[in-house]
C-alpha cells in the first residue's frame, strides 16, 4: 500500500473550491491527453499517485473493486517510473491500458462515481 503524500487533517482542510479547481485541472489535461492519444508514464505515475491521494483515507470503507483498481494503479504507477529512468520502451498494449484505465478523464469518471455513490471525498 502507498502512503499519502500529505497529513489527513491537510486534505480534508482543502476548501471544496479549490477542490473544484484540481478538478477542472485534471479535466483540462485529459483533454490534452485525449487529442494526443495517449498519456506518457509520467503521467500515469503521477495519476495513479493522485487516486492514493485522493482514496487513502477511506480505503476501509471503499468497495473492494476500487482497492483492486487502486491497487493495480500502484503497480501500473511504479512500472512506468522505474521504465521512464533506464529510458525504455513499453508495449504499446501497456500505454493504451494506461490510457483508457489512469488516464485524467477515467480519474475523473472514477471521482464522480464515487461522489455519486456517496463516498465522502472532500
């Protein structure tokens, strides 16, 4: 399991605004990601390590698909840091995986089913 980057009582401190915004923010960069047809490792890192962030919290109270999902991100997440060092290449199976499952625009359809569903995020 990841740890979060940040103390608990820093994330739910975040104003729903700001929220909002990191929001807008993913949404803008799925569009960039969509019309270039993919997303690089670096942001697939990254996002994955956005969802602990986001999750870590209330991984108790999750449904155990969405822990499959986290969990799988993490693996996904660290594959693509430790290729991006050495500079290699992936299948590109890999990056249309990525893409359609840890891209921004999947985070954020996985963000608003789970406000959806009530999981309480902010």
């Amino acid at each position: 399991m990841v740890l979060a980057f940040f103390p608990e009582s820093f994330i739910f401190n975040i104003p729903e605004g700001i929220f909002l915004i990191g929001l807008v923010g993913i949404f803008v960069a799925g569009i960039v990601e969509f019309r270039q047809g993919h997303i690089g490792r670096p942001a697939i890192f990254i996002n994955s390590l956005l969802l602990w962030q986001i999750f870590y919290s209330l991984w108790i109270s999750l449904p155990q698909l969405l822990q499959l999902y986290l969990n799988i991100g993490s693996i996904v997440g660290v594959i693509a840091l430790v290729s991006y060092i050495p500079r290699k290449r992936l299948p590109s199976e890999f990056y249309k995986f990525c893409f359609i499952f840890y891209g921004s625009i999947s985070l954020l359809i996985i963000i608003i089913m789970s406000i959806y569903f009530k999981i309480q995020l902010f």
